[in-house]
C-alpha cells in the first residue's frame, strides 16, 4: 500500500523512530537511496519543506548537497 501525503508524527509512529528527519538521513548515508525516496515521497507538503530546512541545519555540508538533489529528483 502507498503512503502518501503523511505528517512527520505519523511517519515517526508507523516507522518507530524519535525523529523521522534523522531517520531519512541515515537511511541514505547507508546507501539506501531509493529508501530514501519513498520516504520522502510519503511525507505531506509542509513536512517536505521542514526536512529541508531540517536538512540545511542538522545535515554535514559534505552531504547536503546530495540529500537535497535526491529530494528533488
């Protein structure tokens, strides 16, 4: 089943983790790209925008780049 347009509570709830954000990161610094994708693609807009400026202050410069191209692409 497709998950789509979920809000960050619900995320962190279905998946059992404190922080979905943190969780998302990981998962693509594993090489989990494709993971990463779907769990991005299933979060709702306004979540979409907070993992971005979660991203721009929590996220290593050496690899924000490459999370916001996968976010987009």
């Amino acid at each position: 089943m497709k998950r789509y347009g979920k809000t960050v509570a619900q995320q962190c709830k279905y998946y059992k983790v404190g922080n979905i954000f943190e969780y998302m990161v990981e998962t693509y610094l594993n090489g989990n790209i494709s993971t990463f994708k779907a769990l991005y693609k299933e979060l709702c807009g306004e979540a979409k925008r907070d993992f971005i400026q979660y991203a721009f202050s929590e996220v290593h410069p050496q690899y924000l780049q490459e999370i916001i191209v996968a976010t987009v692409r």
